[in-house]
C-alpha cells in the first residue's frame, strides 16, 4: 500500500541512532485568529536535529491550491506578503536533516483583517514620558498600536512646528523605533502617525524630551596648580588657580572647610583662576577641585587639593576701607530692590554698610553691620530717589575709614495716589484721635493742626520721613470744643483734613 506520508529512517553508525527530525508544533498566527495583518509573520517551535524548515500557505484546507512555498529556512520564522484582505489562509511547517523530512505539522488556519475604509486613528505616545529629561542620545520610541494602522511615522524635531526635523522615518510596521544621532543636552518634540490603505491618520499629541549631558571621558580634567596640595599658612582669601583645558567654555570650583564640613565656593570661572569675595577662616582646614565644561558638557573633577589657612595677620591693625564698586556712582534709574557690591578690604573681617536719602548721612534708611561677604541687597526704596551708600570694614583690631560715598537714584516715578491723608478715626473724638498717612518716597514732611482762623495749635511731625504709611495720636487736653484743621505737607503736595472735638 503506498502512503503519501514520508518514511523516517533509522540508520545505525557506531551504535548510535540518526534520525529525521521531529515534526514541529506551530506558534502564531494561533489556530483559527482572526485580523491577521496581509503581511504577517509565521511562527513556530525548533526540533531537535533539524536543519531547515518548509512552509506552506495555502488558501485550501488540503493544500491543494498553494499560495507560498519556501523551503530551506534555518530560522523558526517566516514573513509572508501580499495575502489577500478578508480571506482565510491554511499553513503547515515541516523540519528536514540529511536523514529525511519530518511529518508535515498540524494545520492551522487564520483570517487577515477586512481592507481599511477610512485612515487609523491616531497613536498614543508611551515613552518616553513627556518632559522627561537626561534621556540618552539614541533613545528607544514607544507608542500604542492604533486602530487600522498598517504602517506609521514617526518625526523628531527641536522645534514644536516640525519646521525642520531631524528624524522623519515611515512605513514603520512595529510600535516602537530606536533613533540616533541626537544632540547631548537638548530639547526634542516627537509625534506619531497611522497610516493604512484608506489614507493617512492624524498625528499623535506632541511630546518632549531632553536628553542627557553625555559621557565626559573625552573632556580632559584640569590640573589644579594652587592653593597646591597639602599647603599651610594660605591666605583668607586665596587665588585658585588650574591648567587650562582646550576648548572650555568655564570651568566649575568647589571648595569645602572639612571641620565642619560646608561648601563655602560653588562658582562658575571663565578664567583659570578665581580669587572669592568670602573670607575664609583662620587656622582651618579646606579642600578644593575644579572641572571644564565643554559645549555643555560637565567633564570629571580634578584631584581633590587640601589646603590650611594662615592667621591672616589680622587684629593687630584696622582694616582699609573698601572700594565701591556697583552700582557705579550717580548711576541712575536702579531698582527699588539692588545688590550693593565692593572690593575686598585688605584684613577685613566683617563689613557694615549704610544707605541714607543725605551725603551726610543723617537720614539712614538702611543698614546692616556682621556681613562676612563683599554685597548686600537693600530692598523697599522708594522710585525716583536719590541714595546715597558706603561700606565700612571691621577685624579684631578696629574699623576702617568709610569708602568714599556713592549715590544713585531709583527709576521710575513717584505716584501722587502714594502720598495720601487719611481721615483722622474716630471724628467726632474726644480726648483723642487717629491720624494717618502715607508717603510715596523719602523726604521731607510736617503734619500740622489749625483752628478755624488759622492759627497753629499743634505740630505732629516735622522733618524727614522715609517711604511707607505712618500713623499718629493727636490728643490737647488744652484745646475747647470745635472745628480744626489738619494740614499735611510734603515736597510736591499739600493736604488738607478737617476734624471735629467734642468734649
């Protein structure tokens, strides 16, 4: 009787068995799937002993109307095209060696997907996570499958219109694609989108991403040159210095006091050396490094320096008086809020510093002493004031000379609604009253009281006054019941109240 099965031989050679192999079990597409991709891949398990594989596609149950035959696979799957939409399809593998081929396998069938009658929705962005940074420079993009996708694009730019992308890929299959060439450091904007026979989908919301500093072993690390390892007796304000790197941009120094440990420097240098405006402490033991940056790029630190400082020869004599330095003098048009800054003192422990509307300084409207740092910011100045400031030095054996005094002037305009008088509270009064006002900037002002044919029978205030609002008592146990006159006067305004007493 013939049979159309294939016979498997058992040979013997050196009592040892050698046989075809064994029949595969197939994997996917699974056995009766539906809305197969018309180019899909066919999957199935590997036998032991097997050389190559043979695949069959056919359109018919019996596999009497072929639709793809290929023989010769070495690998566990095959991609197949071109299938038809709608249509169910039959497929079998079977494994051969030298010996002989295997048993066909057991059939399986599926049915490809219908034919798009309208383009895909569109994809939904996984990762990576919008605004999510230090993303490495080749990064892996995800999304969701979307519904009628055959294919999709994806697009990377550094601008949100994708005016000019740096990645623009189609006819992708998967959902998901590796992208090179990006810059370190920078800002991405990527999106998605569906296509299939039907048209093109929308695209996808847009996402960002920055990517990361990047390695740093090709940026050449400084060498530090002085305060030199190990060295004693340094200067309370010593100069750093390092070799320079080819092709920095700056350089970043930290120094640290080791007992107790803080960080007392962390500057950003154009140069390769920084003298700091911090005093540093007597007798006390620090360490210092430095790195480059290179187009954005941190390279590694240098060796770590240690270092103790002198006695500084402080105490035995006052300090110089330091030098101004910003904002410049008879700057004009500052803030109402600035940073004063000067010149180290030579010996210079702490420093005081005073800020007053007079060159004389008798109308101080700030000031603060124990600064350890060469800049204070004075803040709540009135606009379009002129100020006048100067800085003092302090150490164990005195005080300095002031600096030579500076002025300013604030921009901006005064504001007539900023100079107001308010009613006095309670009016009617009796044996007292409230009066209250404000002023726009500092300067000279007197609060006066009046009867009812203008003589003065009180003064309440009379001299300058800073900015801010103000509030005083004006009681006479001397004065009969009547009418009165409060009179406010300032350099560019003068106002009028009237108040009543009742006893």
């Amino acid at each position: 009787t013939l049979t159309s099965e294939p016979i498997k031989l058992q040979v013997g050679s050196g009592g040892g068995d050698t046989t075809s192999p064994d029949t595969p079990s197939l994997v996917s597409p699974s056995d009766g799937a539906t809305g197969i991709s018309t180019s899909p891949t066919l999957d199935w398990n590997s036998v032991g002993g097997a050389n190559t594989y043979r695949v069959q596609l056919s359109s018919s149950s019996d596999f009497s109307s072929i639709e793809a035959d290929q023989s010769g696979l070495t690998a566990t799957q095959w991609e197949v095209s071109g299938l038809a939409n709608s249509t169910s399809y039959y497929w079998r593998v079977q494994a051969s060696n030298s010996y002989g081929s295997s048993s066909w396998s057991v059939p399986y069938d599926f049915t490809t997907e219908q034919e798009a009658t309208s383009p895909p929705a569109a994809p939904t962005l996984t990762s990576p996570a919008d605004g999510e940074s230090g993303i490495v420079i080749s990064p892996n993009l995800d999304w969701d499958t979307a519904s009628g996708a055959e294919t999709y694009r994806v697009q990377v730019a550094t601008s949100s219109d994708f005016s000019s992308p740096v990645v623009d890929q189609r006819g992708l299959t998967g959902t998901s694609q590796t992208v090179s060439g990006l810059a370190n450091i920078t800002s991405y904007f990527w999106r998605v989108q569906a296509a299939n026979s039907a048209g093109t989908g929308s695209w996808s919301s847009v996402w960002s991403f920055t990517t990361e500093s990047g390695s740093s072993t090709t940026i050449p690390v400084p060498v530090p040159t002085s305060p030199a390892d190990g060295a004693s007796g340094i200067s309370l304000t010593p100069s750093f210095s390092w070799e320079p790197v080819s092709g920095a941009d700056y350089y970043i120094l930290h120094a640290n006091r080791l007992n107790p440990s803080e960080m007392v420097i962390e500057e950003q240098v154009s140069g390769t050396s920084f003298t700091p405006s911090k005093i540093l402490d007597t007798e006390t033991a620090y360490d210092w490094r430095v790195r480059a940056v290179v187009e954005g790029v941190e390279g590694d630190w240098s060796s770590i320096c240690s270092f103790t400082t002198g006695t500084g020869d402080r105490g035995t004599n006052p300090p110089a008086a330091p030098q101004l330095t910003s904002p410049s003098d008879m700057a004009i048009d500052q803030s109402t809020t600035l940073i004063l800054d000067w010149q180290a003192a030579a010996d210079a422990e702490t420093y005081r510093v005073q800020v007053a509307t007079s060159s004389d300084f008798n109308t101080v409207v700030a000031e603060q002493s124990g600064l350890n740092e060469t800049q204070w910011e004075v803040s709540g100045l009135a606009n379009a004031t002129t100020y006048f400031w100067r800085a003092q030095a302090t150490n164990s054996g005195g005080v300095s000379n002031w600096s030579t005094v500076w002025s300013f002037i604030t921009g901006g305009k005064e504001s007539e609604t900023e100079t107001t008088l308010e009613q006095n509270y309670p009016n009617p009064f009796n044996p007292s009253t409230q009066i209250r006002f404000t002023l726009g900037k500092t300067q000279k002002v007197s609060l006066k009281v009046y009867d009812t044919v203008g003589r003065q029978v009180a003064v309440i205030v009379e001299g300058t006054l800073t900015a801010g609002s103000y509030e005083r008592t004006f009681r006479d146990d001397n004065l009969a019941s009547g009418v009165y006159f409060i009179r406010f006067v300032t350099e560019s305004r003068i106002l009028t109240s009237q108040m009543t007493l009742m006893k």
